[in-house]
C-alpha cells in the first residue's frame, strides 16, 4: 500500500517532510519514506492522502478500559465476560479515535491481558496492548474496592507481582500514594513501606520489567525513586528537588491531567461529588508540578486515566491530554513526542513503533493542518492505519 501526496513530520527530530509517499509492506511495516512511488506500483492499493500531515499514530501510557464509573459501582466478583466485553468496547473505541497503542496499568479479571490475545488472533479490533494485568495494593490502600491484587510485606508483593508477571504482564503496577477517588482519601498519604516497594521492584528485575507507580506526591517519589521505580503517575503535587531527581533517560513520569481537568466529563460519566470536588481542588497543584517537572526536563509521556477514546471537551482524551501538556509548557513537538517516541521507549517498542520510518510498524494518522505549528490540527484526525490496515477513513 502506498499513501501518497503526504506531508510526514518526523516526530524525533521535528522535520517536515513535505509531499512524500509512504509504502506499507504486507507485513505492515514501513518500507520506504519517497517522494514518489517508483514506476511500476500501479498495481499496489495507492491512498491520496491530498496534501494531509501523516503521524505515528497515539500511543496512551496510562488506560484503564475495564473501569467502572462511578467508582462505587465496581464488582470485585464480576462475571470476566462482561469485564472482557466492556473493555473490548473501549479498546475499539481507542483504536477508532488514533490511539493505536496503549499500556493498561490495572484492568479488572486480568481483561487487558485477555484482550491482547484475543486482538493477536484478529477476534477483536484493537489498539496494540501493553498490560499489567491486575494492579498490587496494601490492604485498605488506594487500589482497594477495584479489583485488585492484596499484598503485605515483601515477600507478599515480590509474589503478587511475579504472580502478574507470569500471567503476561509487561509491566507492574503499585500504589504508593492515595488518590482522589475516594471520599475522605488524599493523594500525600504513603502506603507502602520501603521493603514492599523494593519487593516488586525485584520481581520485575528478575523477568526483565519495570515497576509502574500511582503516585502522589514528593515523599513517595523519593522513596520509590530510591528502591528502582522507574515509571510515575499523576504526581499532583511535586517539588522542585523531587523533579530533579527524576530526570534521567530511563524514568518517566505520565501528568495525566485530564484527572483534574476534566469536569465535564467526570459530570457525564456520573462521578459521584466528592470524587469531583477532590479532583478540581488539585488541579492549581497538579499544573504547577507538571510545570516544575517541565522546567527541570523530567521526560513526559501522554496518558489519561481515562479510557483514551473517549470524548472529553469534544476530543479523545488522548489528544485533550496532550493539549493540556502543551499548556503546561510543552512544545508542539515534545507534545507529539510524549504520545509517540517517548512513549514508545516507556513501553519499550521504540526499535519499532512510534516513527515513520523504514522498519517500523505502519501506525499512522493523517490529519488537516501541521501539527508543530498548532496542535490543534489534533483535534480532527481524519485517517487511522494500524499496521498498514486502513482502520477509519480515507483521503
């Protein structure tokens, strides 16, 4: 396949590719950036792209399809059927809206680890699927009343999460910090002691992952920074010392914003008040610590806590998310970096998705406008490809 009359932005380095001709193998994968189809690919599917920029498509570092909302509503013993069913819903809405890969970090029955083998054997149209399967809590902690994994001590969380990781998690997930959900709960309360962090961390170390932290505050990071954890969430509040620390190649913080800039939504999707109130009343904190992990070049990737397709202000979340870190202080192209090459090396696919380029995986978007000069061309994308297969619409 061919799409043609193209202008490509490569998103590492921030140049514009202008009236391009991108060739997508059988196999999926990019084979050739030209200026032109070569003579002779007459016989090949051409797309006219008409002048529209090609993207990789999105990649959404922090999901979670299986999510109930309210919060209250959740059935710790629901049927796995109708977890499965629920997120295969959302999993297509995702891959509808651009995103084409996504890393679930909780999903209840394991759904997310579900859903990637049913989509490898084409029962199922969705986003490419990194997954944690079930998220690790201390008893009474953040993550109780969702579903999760229990655990006390190290030696019960090392096993929680090798239990995770032999199930076929890429990642593990804990809770280091409360939330906002709950009411009376707040995001600077510690629940895990040092040797519990460090007992997942070394679980994960032994198969070769990494230790994804809800996290909400300083403290916490620090303490989770000092046993291994490599990947953060939310960090509503966040100092200046803390963000200097967590500046390094290999660790990565995912602002999700929308969890405090979103009341619209939160009001459709039936959100009971206090979770609403809890979560307004960060959101001064929580843009003011993005912007200190900004200034100090903490690595940011896009992720909404929210399921990524769904329509917030009239956007997918995804792209609402990523227009909330610009105005936190993000260039157009580190915003586009946090949704695809930065993304891509959280999730370690970066050899091979979030580029376009030869060799890589043929995820892409298309949309009207240049998305470095006004993001805001993100708002309409008018074409999906995942893996050289046209998903949604054509030029």
């Amino acid at each position: 396949m061919w799409l043609v009359n193209a202008n490509v932005v490569d998103v590492l380095t921030g140049e514009k590719l202008r009236d391009r001709a991108v060739q997508i193998g059988p196999d999926g994968r990019i084979v050739e950036v030209a200026s032109a189809p070569p003579v002779g690919a007459a016989d090949a599917q051409v797309v006219d792209v008409a002048g529209r920029w090609l993207l990789p498509g999105l990649i959404s570092c922090h999901t979670h399809l299986s999510v109930v909302f309210p919060f209250s509503d959740t059935d710790e013993r629901e049927d796995p059927a109708v977890t499965a069913y629920r997120s295969a819903t959302r999993a297509h809405q995702a891959l509808q809206a651009g995103i084409t890969t996504i890393r679930c970090v909780h999903e209840q029955n394991r759904a997310d680890l579900s859903l990637r083998r049913a989509a490898a054997r084409g029962w199922i149209s969705a986003p490419r699927i990194r997954g944690a399967g079930r998220a690790i809590s201390t008893v009474g902690g953040h993550g109780e009343g969702a579903a999760t994994a229990y655990a006390t001590g190290e030696e019960e969380f090392y096993r929680a999460a090798a239990a995770e990781i032999a199930a076929g998690a890429d990642h593990v997930k804990i809770f280091i910090n409360g939330g906002l959900a709950k009411a009376g709960e707040h995001y600077d309360s510690q629940e895990m002691a040092d040797e519990e962090i460090r007992g997942v961390v070394r679980a994960a170390r032994d198969s070769d992952k990494y230790v994804v932290a809800h996290s909400g505050e300083s403290i916490a990071i620090r303490q989770a920074l000092a046993q291994g954890v490599t990947s953060f969430e939310h960090a509503y509040r966040l100092d200046e010392e803390t963000a200097r620390r967590m500046v390094g190649p290999d660790i990565f913080l995912t602002p999700t914003l929308c969890v405090t800039r979103s009341e619209s939504w939160m009001r459709a999707n039936h959100f009971e008040e206090h979770s609403i109130q809890q979560a307004l009343a960060a959101a001064d904190d929580h843009l003011l610590s993005i912007q200190r992990a900004i200034r100090a070049g903490v690595t940011l990737v896009n992720g909404t806590d929210y399921p990524p397709g769904d329509l917030v202000d009239g956007v997918p979340a995804a792209v609402h998310e990523m227009l909330l870190m610009a105005e936190a202080g993000l260039t157009p192209l580190q915003a586009l970096q946090s949704v695809s090459t930065q993304a891509a090396r959280l999730l370690r696919i970066d050899d091979h998705v979030g580029q376009v380029r030869p060799g890589y995986v043929g995820d892409l978007i298309a949309v009207d406008g240049d998305p470095l000069d006004d993001l805001d061309a993100l708002r309409h994308i008018s074409l999906v490809v995942q893996a050289g297969s046209i998903i949604r619409g054509a030029a």
